[in-house]
C-alpha cells in the first residue's frame, strides 16, 4: 500500500516481508522537583516491546523547552520506529560524570495511536541516576506501570485566548502554564508557547491566541494560571481570559486583570479565576489562611522548601510553594506556627491537604505536628489535619510528602461569655449528617459513644434520612474528649455514608465539626472515632495499632467462635472491636499469629487489652500472648502475655480476661540507614548581623565522634554557601567558631548556621537563638555549637569554671597572654585565651569558659606568649569543675616553669 516499512525477516527457505507501520511514540520526560534533579548531560533511550525494540536513540530537542531537562519539568520527545507491539519497558541513561550531572529522573510516559486506537503508557522511576547518588547507577530499565486506551471522541480541543495589560514589562524567558477545571475533572498542565518560532508572545497590550486539548471536563468553573520562578522575572499583568470549545461552542470568560510577580503586593505566581457567565452565579476567590505548626522535638525544624495543596468538594488548590510566612522569625521552626496566605477560587467543604518538602537527606525534613486552614484570615473556625510524625527520608514515615484528611473543624477561640450568661447547664445540639436513604429502607441503627475525661455516654440512634438532629446532655462525662460511632446494628441493603457530626453546646456555646467522611456496608460491623476539636487544644492523633495475637503451641490450643478485644490507656479505651465479622466465626490455629488493625484516638500509655471470646463448639484456646504496634511515631511495641487458656470452665456467654501490660519497647529513631559513601564535604550557610566593617578572619573547626577537622577560614556571613571539608571525622557533634587575631569591640549576631553532606544530602541545624559569635562585648575567642539531630538532644553546654595556681617560687608570676586548650572523650574546647592581666606569684586565678559539653576531662595545653621582661611563668597546677557542681573537681597538676630561659625552656605544658 505504499507504506514505510523498517524490517524484514529472511528465513532459510522462504523469504517473507511484513510491512509494519511507522509509528511516532512522543516521549514525555518528567524530571523530578528534587534540589538538583536537573542534568545537562546527553540523555539516551530504547523503547522495548513485544515486537522488538527501537534501538539507543539520544534525545536532541525537546518540542516545549529550550534547556531540556530541568528540575520540575516536561520535556516531550518525537521517535520514530516501525511498530513495536505493547510496550513493556524502556531503557533510559545518560552520560555525565563526576559530582553534579546527576538526574533524579520522576517517570516517562509515551503517547501514541496505531490504527484508530490512541495508547499512553507511564513508567515510573523515581529515582536518581547518579554515580554519587542512590545505587551510583546512571542506566536504569524502567517497567511500564500502567497502560491506557484514550477515547479521541471524549477529548475536547480549546481556542485559549490571553490578554496581556498594557503596563506588563516586555516578556521574559518564563514559562506560563494553565489548568481549566470543569464538572467532571480538570486537565492536565497546558503550557501557553508561541505557535511559531520567533513569534513573541504576551507583548504588552497584546491578545495572544493558544489551541490546546483536554479530555471530556464538563462544564467549566475555574482556570489556574501560574508562570516559573525565574531569575530576574519582573511579572505579567494578565488582563482577560477566554475559552472556547471547538465541537461544542461552550464559550467560557475569566476577568484576570492582575498581577502574577513576587515583587507586587500579593507576592504570587499562582492565580485562579472563576468562570464569569450570565446565567450563573460567579464563584467566591478566597485567601485561604494556611497554618503549619511545627512540634516541639530535637530538629523538628527545615530549611527546605514547603509545598501544600489543598483538596476540596470543588477540585484543589494545586501545588503552592510556602513562600511568605505572616509570623515573624525564619520559617518552620521548633514549635513555632507559620502562617501563610493561598489564594484560590472557593474549594467548598475542605477534605484534605497534601504537603510536603523537597529536602533530601536525613535532617532535612521536619516534624509537622498539623495544619489548620480558615477560609480567610478573619474567620472563626478552621479546618484541622493532624499528622504528629515525620516528613524526613530517613525518619518516621521515610517519606517528605503526605495526604493528610481532615478530621473536622473547630472554633479558632473559645467563646467568651460573660459570666452571668454563662449557665453551668446545658445540652448538645447534635446534627448528623450522611448521604440519602429511599423511603422504602429501613432507619440506620447506630451507637454514638461519646468520652469524656470523667466517663463516657452511649446514644443509641436511628438515622431515617440525610440529617438527623438530637439532644442530649451528656450528663457525667465531662469534657468531650472523642466520639466513636458503631454499627450498623441492623440488615442493611445498600451501603450508608457518614459524612458529619455537628456539636454545639446551648450554655458553653462549645462548637465542633468531625467529619467523619466513611461507609458503612452491608453485612459489616464498622467503628470510627474521631478526637473532640476545642480551640486552643491540640487534637490527639488517629492512630493505628497493629494487634498480633499468638495462639500456643500446645495440643488442642485452637479454637473456633467470635472473639473481640479491647485495648485500655490511660486517655480512654478502644471499645470493643470484633476481630470476626457479623455472619462467620474466626479460627486461631495452633502455633499461629493473626494480625489485625484497628483505628483509635491515641489512646495514651497502654495498660491493659480485655479480651472476649465465645465458641459454639465449647472450644478451649490457648492464648499465648498480643503483641500490639503503634504504626505510629516513635513505633512503640507493647507485650500483654497470657499464657493461659481462654474459656475453659467459663460459665458466661463470653468468656473475658484482662492482660497488663508486661512490657514496652521503642523502635530506633533512624529507620533507613545513611549513605555511607560520605566524603565530608559540607555545603554551609552562615547569616550573621552586626558584622564590624572591617571584617575580622574567623576559623571554624568541626569536631565529631572520631576526630575534629584542620580550622578553614569562614569565607562570608551573610547566608551565600560554601564548602567546608572536613575529613573522615564520624557523626558531626558540634562546631567552633575561633577568632585567631585580636578581640572585637562588640560580638557578631549569629542567625543561622546550616550545614548540608553533599554526597548523602545530610542536613545538620543548630540552635542560634540568642547566640552571639565571641560573646555579646566581643571579649572571647571562641564560641561553639551544637549539632542538633532529629528527635535527640543535643550536647549540653557547659559553664566550666577554670583555677588557674601560679607557684610561690621567686619570680613565679607573668604578664605574658597565657592561652589554654581543654580535651575531654568528647572532643577538646579549642585554643582559649584567658582574660587576665598579670599573673602574680603565689596567686589564684579564675576564669569562666563556656563550651559545648567536653564529657570526662583528661587533658590540658597550657601555653603562653614568650614576650617581654619576666615572661617566664612558674606553674602549679590547674583546676577544673563544672559551674553548679561543687563536688568533681579535676586537677591537673605542673609544678614546672613554662619558660624559655630555665629548665627545658618549654613555654607550653600538656598537663594530665
């Protein structure tokens, strides 16, 4: 038929010729959003499939992009090869050597039609290709993953047309990319490029014209609009918006005219439209007020960059870098609340948040405690979404990014009322929410059990139709503390959601919103439980607990029937959880571990685990003993062991026993070990303020667990990174500032110190509040730091008060600058001078020194300045105790002259 064909087969006897078609496979590159994901090396592919694959073939030039490769992009490749069958791998690598022409490679997927049929098929990596980084591999053979028919009659082709204001500066290089979010999805990002090379595109007073295709999305609601965060970017002032649907004429106009630049008022690249028609109402734009709270542990804090989008009833936020926190201080801190402002046409009911870092290595992450969100900054309630773990690669859940679901909304105050309208009395509103029921079902039988920090209230309730309210008092429990709902206790025919329950107290004025948000099944018993949301309180977490029952392994030690348990803490209990479901038994079998999971408000310490059993058969079971996890930081596993049999001449329905606790262990903290191909060169960033004019040399050394690196001088303080090599030392545990010349008339503000392992991606943080580098009169030499891990306390410091005993010989005494260097198993305190003018005969000197905790002292360098008439110096000893402890004193004794003209003529002393 005329067709291209690339292969053909020769047999021995026949020769056969097969006319393949030739395809175009357009190959789309996700470079990953790590920091230095992007590569500028040659990059290589082979398309694999069941018919063969495509041979090596380099990919020159990217269709949308001028520098390929980026960090966070797309870049979309053309091959052509004859057809290739299914396509099941790819082979992807690239050719760069030496630190820093890595590529952390997100996934390839390949688009292409054979015959009417149009294919997208994705294969994730993931992964870094990098001789210093991962495996050290730069090849990797990736799987395909999934594999899509795309329906070309569902697509929909889209004239865009863009105006630019007429005071929008001339364009820059800067990517400009669009989202349309309609009835039945959104799309996917389209990038807004010129038509044609060299046509300039929104020029100021210009309407620029774009084609772009979608899938089926319905009736469109809202665009997002964004541009990169380039160098030198001065801004866009976008003026108007308007779509138009090639089959279908839906016309659709957005009113923009704003700014998309960091340097105006709203500091944002990110802006979403609502959709203006005639006949329906324009959708509210809110600013969303986003509070991320940061726990109060060791390294809880991130220097990393923060990313959040929020998902609502109404599509998302997409993906908002964190950039301008409201509170004051630097971002994410220990225990500290940062809030920021997202602005986005109205989510509706908020659902969840997706959040996370692009800090890599162990360190850099950051323990987030939860995040609030209020619909603008003056509203008085917030959805909540608590996490309480680890976003760090190597800690908690390993992972820096994670989707956190609500568990309700709570009031941002407490209401103050005065107290004559204040009543001691009064009930709960309560309103339950959840989808339809037809009028030929039957209610919905429910139980509510309501806890306090007194007692708890069960409510059985009956749910005839989407919204149900009640009354009660709730007399006797106390503060609420959480709700657990159970059931159903009844037949049902279709499954049931539980959206809501809406809490509001008639004398307290007390409000609360949990969002329940899950199904109840037919023929299943179900129990969710969600913490109470008070203002001002932190909600504690939804954990799970992973419970391991071991049946014995002794003869006729299994048994058939229904079996619950329930797990007791000190906040409140599981309640009864049933490990058999409504209309079958469970068998635990002889020398057998069962596992199950259960969902429940932290519970606290654990105490006791009661369980119940019943067989029909009269069968005896010999309980072993429950392990039961937290999947849950710090991991804690806690024994409950029984060693009994359970049932055996029990005359109840059920029998129950009640096991204490025995033990508790904890899981270490580190749970993916660190890189160890480290070759101790850290990236350091030092901000300091009220740094003299003439700025004077500053040294830092590095001490860790198996050594201290050469002193290397400080290259700049003003927060511009550079490189400290430091050798083979082992964990780094603190950092010393030294000044060699002369004192400062006043000490230099220290703000930050970071340092970053550039071949693990480590991060180390250090504690610079209120830190002056040589003491705030700039009169010291030195000044250390600790090295602050996550979740772990750093070392001490220590005010160590030195005695300094100069002999009763004649001429004993000195006027030279004596200068001291105290060792100890944790390192020594570097080279101190000791503020003294003259040290007489026979006097008594004492001099404070504050250093990071040195462990058991056992050395000391004493040494002086040989300078001037009566420089030599009698020593006695040296006495050493730390500030606060009157007891343990360390001497070190000398009873020599540090002297170049008598004796030995040494003028320094290694004093044991």
């Amino acid at each position: 038929d005329g067709k291209p064909f690339e292969s053909c087969a020769n047999y021995q006897y026949n020769l056969r010729i097969f006319c393949l078609l030739v395809l175009v496979y357009e190959v789309h590159v996700h470079t990953g959003a790590r920091l230095g994901a992007e590569t500028d090396s040659n990059v290589y592919i082979n398309l694999i499939g069941t018919r063969g694959d495509a041979g090596k073939r380099k990919l020159h030039r990217s269709k949308n992009n001028h520098v390929k490769f980026q960090r966070g992009q797309i870049d979309i490749f053309c091959i052509k090869a004859v057809s290739l069958g299914d396509l099941e791998k790819v082979l992807i690598s690239h050719d760069g050597a030496g630190p820093g022409n890595g590529w952390f490679l997100d996934k390839i997927v390949i688009k292409y039609k054979e015959g009417k049929e149009a294919h997208e098929v994705v294969f994730p990596c993931n992964r870094w290709l990098d001789e210093y980084q991962d495996d050290g591999k730069t090849e990797r053979e990736l799987t395909a993953k999934s594999k899509t028919f795309v329906n070309e009659n569902l697509s929909q082709q889209w004239r865009v047309q863009v105006k630019t204001d007429g005071d929008s500066p001339e364009p820059q290089e800067c990517k400009r990319n669009l989202v349309i979010y309609g009835s039945k999805g959104k799309s996917d990002e389209l990038l807004l490029s010129a038509p044609n090379p060299g046509h300039v595109c929104f020029l100021p007073r210009a309407m620029d014209e774009f084609m772009v295709e979608t899938g089926d999305l319905g009736d469109v609601y809202k665009i997002r609009v964004s541009c990169d965060d380039v160098p030198g970017f001065e801004g866009w002032h976008l003026k108007s918006f308007h779509l138009e649907e090639l089959h279908t004429t839906q016309e659709v106009n957005f009113d923009c005219n704003c700014w998309l630049a960091l340097n105006r008022e709203d500091k944002d690249l990110v802006k979403e439209f609502p959709a203006v028609n005639e006949d329906q109402k324009t959708l509210p734009v809110y600013k969303y007020f986003v509070s991320v709270h940061i726990g109060d542990r060791w390294g809880a804090e991130t220097f990393a960059n923060v990313y959040i989008n929020l998902y609502g009833r109404r599509g998302d936020t997409g993906v908002r870098k964190l950039h301008t926190s409201l509170a004051e201080g630097r971002k994410f801190q220990r225990n500290k609340v940062d809030s920021f402002l997202v602005e986005a046409v109205s989510l509706g009911h908020l659902q969840k948040v997706v959040i996370g870092h692009d800090g890599e290595g162990y360190g850099a992450g950051m323990y987030l405690q939860m995040v609030t969100v209020k619909e603008s900054q003056d509203s008085d309630k917030e959805w909540v979404f608590p996490l309480w773990n680890w976003l760090d690669t190597h800690l908690g859940l390993c992972e820096t990014v994670c989707e956190i679901v609500t568990v309700g909304r709570r009031l941002t105050s407490s209401p103050k009322l005065p107290e004559i309208n204040r009543k001691p009395s009064g009930v709960w509103i309560m309103d339950i929410t959840g989808s339809d029921l037809s009028k030929e079902e039957d209610p919905i039988c429910l139980s509510f059990i309501f806890y306090g920090n007194l007692s708890h209230k069960k409510l059985p309730i009956q749910v005839t139709g989407n919204t149900v309210q009640i009354k009660d008092d709730l007399a006797g429990i106390g503060s609420i503390s959480k709700v657990q709902v159970t059931g159903p206790h009844n037949q049902l025919k279709h499954p049931w959601q539980l959206e809501s329950l809406h809490l509001k107290h008639t004398g307290t004025k007390e409000e609360m919103h949990l969002a329940f948000d899950c199904w109840f099944n037919p023929n299943e018993d179900k129990c969710v439980e969600l913490p109470a949301l008070y203002a001002d309180q932190e909600p504690l977490p939804v954990v799970e607990y992973a419970i391991h029952l071991h049946t014995g392994d002794l003869k006729k030690a299994d048994a058939t029937g229904e079996a619950y348990l329930c797990i007791q803490g000190e906040r409140s209990d599981s309640g009864k959880r049933w490990l058999n479901s409504r209309y079958s038994l469970i068998t635990f079998a002889r020398g057998q571990v069962d596992v199950f999971k259960i969902k429940a408000v932290h519970l606290g310490k654990l105490k006791q685990v009661l369980v119940g059993f019943k067989s029909f058969k009269k069968d005896e079971w010999y309980l072993e003993k429950i392990i039961v996890k937290e999947v849950f930081y710090p991991f804690s596993t806690h024994a409950f062991v029984h060693n009994g049999w359970i049932n055996k001449h029990s005359k109840k329905e059920f029998a129950e026993v009640a096991i204490p606790l025995k033990e508790t262990s904890v899981t270490p903290l580190l749970t993916k070990n660190i890189d160890a191909r480290s070759r101790g060169r850290w990236q350091t960033w030092i901000h300091c303020t009220r740094v003299p004019d003439d700025v004077p040399d500053i040294e830092v050394v590095v001490f860790g667990s198996k050594g201290k690196s050469p002193a290397q001088k400080v290259q700049n303080l003003n927060d511009h990174p550079f490189l400290l090599t430091v050798g083979d030392i082992g964990d780094i545990t603190k950092v010393s500032f030294v000044l060699p010349g002369p004192c400062l008339r006043r000490g230099i503000k220290l703000h930050k110190l970071h340092l970053k392992d550039l071949d693990t991606k480590q991060e180390l943080g250090f504690h610079t509040e209120a830190q002056c580098l040589f003491g705030e009169d700039g009169s010291e030499t030195v000044t250390e730091l600790a090295v602050v891990k996550p979740d772990k306390p750093p070392l001490r410091e220590v005010l160590y008060l030195i005695s300094v005993h100069t002999g009763t010989l004649p001429a004993s005494g000195t006027d030279a600058d004596v200068f001291l260097t105290v060792f100890g198993e944790q390192g020594d305190s570097c080279k101190r001078r000791l503020r003294h003018s003259r040290f007489e005969r026979g006097q008594v000197c004492v001099f404070e020194m504050r250093a990071v905790d040195l462990g058991q002292l056992c050395k000391v360098l004493v040494e002086h300045h040989n300078v001037g008439y009566g420089a030599g110096w009698y020593l006695d000893q040296i006495v050493i105790q730390e500030s606060g402890k009157p007891s343990g004193q360390d001497a070190f004794l000398c009873q020599q002259w540090l002297d170049s003209g008598v004796g030995d003529g040494q003028t320094e002393r290694m004093l044991k």
